[in-house]
C-alpha cells in the first residue's frame, strides 16, 4: 500500500537537485566569455585570442615560481628497501600575463589570465568605459 503523506523533505529533493545544478551553471567563474562572434575559454592559446579579440587594453606579465612535488621509484643503492619510492621537489618558473578587455560602458570589462601561453581563467571586472 503506498503512503498517504509524503514528508516534505521527501518532496524537496529534487526542487534541492535542480537549485544545485542551476548554481553550477550560473557561476562567475565560469570561465568563457563571447568575443565579437567567437566563444574565449580556458586552454585556449594567446596567439588564437588575440587573433580573435585584437589587442587587449591592458597587457601586464610577471614569473611566479612554481614547487611541483614528484614522486619517484627509490634508486637501488639508496638504502631503502626494494619498492620504495622518495618525494622530490622541484622549483620551475611560469609566465603569468593578465591582461584585460574594455568593451566599452555597456558591457563588462574581462580579465584574461594566462600560464605560459595558455589561459587559465577569465574574470568579469565590472563594467568598462
């Protein structure tokens, strides 16, 4: 026989669920933005951007240094038993260029941001002037 009542935790599972994925899909930090008439996302190559947005309003570049941690099988003769692996670290420099499009006043300025050569994030500023 089925229940009669239902509690309302029950029935706001799925109202919970669709509330979710809605966030996910409005979130700022949803990396793309349209140019002219071409999608801008993450991974893509400053070469492909600047071909398809122009020249940004604003370039600026700095290297950040990077700890990357590795780990590696132990060598023979180091005294650890058979098997063993060992933790390396290791320091690299990446080039980080931000730059930034004004579109004008009606639209939101974008700030671009780059890790040797390829963008990793876009960012909405405000509107431009």
């Amino acid at each position: 026989m089925p229940p009669l009542f239902r509690s309302p935790m029950h029935a706001r599972k799925p109202c919970l669920a669709a509330l979710a994925f809605s966030a996910l899909l409005l979130t700022p930090s949803a990396w793309a933005f349209r140019c002219n008439s071409f999608v801008i996302d993450a991974g893509m190559a400053k070469p492909e951007v600047l071909r398809k947005c122009g020249t940004p309003s604003l370039q600026e570049q700095r290297l950040d240094r990077r700890v990357i941690r590795l780990r590696v099988p132990a060598a023979p003769n180091s005294g650890l038993p058979p098997g063993s692996t060992v933790e390396l670290e290791r320091e690299r420099q990446v080039l980080i260029e931000e730059w930034v499009y004004n579109f004008g006043p009606q639209q939101f300025m974008q700030q671009l941001v780059f890790e040797d050569g390829r963008l990793v994030s876009v960012k909405d500023l405000g509107y431009g002037s």
